[in-house]
C-alpha cells in the first residue's frame, strides 16, 4: 500500500485521507465475523441485566465493541499488520502505539446517529493528537450512516485545536460543533480505510437501510497518552513502529 505526497499534505492541513479498497476481502470478513461473535455477547449481557443502553450502547440498534482486540488473532494480526505500520509511519512519524480500538455498528433500519465530535473530546483532557483508522467492514454510503469528516479549513481551526464537548440528552453521546457544514462523506467500498485526526470532527448519520453497517476503529499514538493525573495510561500504548520500524504482533504483546 502506498501513500501518496498528496495524501500525506490533505491529512496534514485538512485531518484526514481515503483509503480506498486496501484490506484484502479475507480479513474484511474475518472482522465480520468477530464483529458478529462480540454483539451476541453484549445482547447477552444487556439481556441478563434488563437493560436496552449500557453506557452508549443501544441495544439491537448501536454498539460500541471495544478494547476487544488482544482477546483476537484475527482482530491483532490486523492491528499489527504492515498495512496499519504503513499508516502510522504516514502520519504519526516513526515511533507508534496501538492506543485503541472497537468496532462500530448500527443495525439494519434502527442504526441511530453519531453527532459531530473530536475523538479527543472523549479523553477529556489536553493530549497530543492521535491517529484514528476508520475501518469499512461494508460498503458505505450516506444511507446507511456512513462517517463523515470536517476538514480543519470549513471551520478555520488548526490542527491542534481541541474544542469543548458537551453530553447530549438520550444518546449520551459528546458533541463539539453545532455549526450547519455537511462534511465529507465517505462513500467508499468495504475494505477501505477513512483516516484521520483525533482532532478531526466527525459525525455519522442513521442507518436507514435493511442491512446492518460495520466499521472497526483502530487508533494509534505517537507517544503513550496518560490520564489527567499523569499517573498511568488513559488507553493502551503497545508499540507498533519503533525507530521506523514495524514491531511484531507478537513482541508488541509482550512488550505492552
């Protein structure tokens, strides 16, 4: 996989690329099915509790499947792979963490919205931004909700802008722009890859058709991000490029 000059300038004055068509279809359908193992056993644990939203997960409408990734082969040789190296090293630079990752899914006519964010409005506190890797696991169109970004121009911040989010009533989902520009939306191929920043905003509509829609979210750091305290890690911080050089799954395990 190359990434273009081009491409490597849009993420950096505009916060974020299209990846077309770049996870071979084996893989694409080995996320699925883990993708479809993990929400039979959060519908089982909603159901044992009486609930229909645990956290931000609505039940048999959206989840949220995270930190999920390590339990996987087929979920950390993707993670880990020379293809995910090659986009860290693209935008990070030559040292990279594996910081998190979840799948995102809404289900068939019922998928509700995502409002705008900065993924960094979910940490909390300031940090260095981090990379997030927005996985098609279908084919995406406005239709069935696919994401769409802001570029930092549309509304004048810089790269390094982190905006104030405030929590939405029923959804519980943090919001930090309420301005009316549409975004970019990515109507892209299953396979594909929506890069961007974590101070990027972003968004994703509901999912009115009579398919379910999957994404998985893999996101990297540049260095360890901690928590407000400084006292421990807010994330994860695995290694997966140190001095350029693409760490292996296996030596990643046990180093992180």
């Amino acid at each position: 996989m190359r990434i273009t000059a081009e491409q490597r300038n849009q993420y950096r004055t505009e916060g974020y690329l299209f990846l077309e068509n770049v996870i071979p279809a084996q893989q694409v359908e080995g996320l699925r099915q883990e993708c479809r193992r993990y929400i039979e056993r959060y519908d089982a644990e909603m159901e044992a509790k009486g609930v229909t939203v645990q956290g931000i997960n609505h039940y048999k409408k959206r989840y949220f499947i995270s930190r999920r990734g390590l339990e996987s082969r087929v979920m950390t040789d993707f993670l880990f792979s020379e293809r995910m190296a090659a986009i860290c090293q693209a935008t990070l630079g030559d040292t990279a963490y594996l910081f998190h990752e979840q799948y995102v899914v809404k289900f068939a006519e019922v998928g509700t919205k995502f409002g705008w964010h900065q993924d960094s409005g979910y940490v909390g506190h300031y940090h260095r931004p981090y990379l997030s890797c927005w996985c098609a696991l279908d084919d995406m169109r406005i239709e069935n909700g696919t994401v769409s970004v802001l570029p930092y121009s549309a509304i004048g911040m810089t790269p390094d802008d982190l905006y104030d989010h405030t929590v939405e009533a029923g959804s519980n989902d943090k919001i930090g722009y309420q301005g009316d520009h549409p975004g970019v939306p990515a109507i892209v191929p299953a396979g594909s890859i929506i890069v961007f920043s974590s101070r990027t905003f972003h968004r994703s509509g509901p999912n009115t058709t009579s398919r379910i829609r999957r994404c998985y979210l893999a996101q990297y750091s540049a260095e360890p991000i901690l928590n407000r305290a400084g006292t421990g890690l807010w994330g994860q911080a695995i290694p997966i490029l140190r001095n350029g050089q693409r760490v292996p799954a296996a030596e990643a395990l046990a180093a992180g």
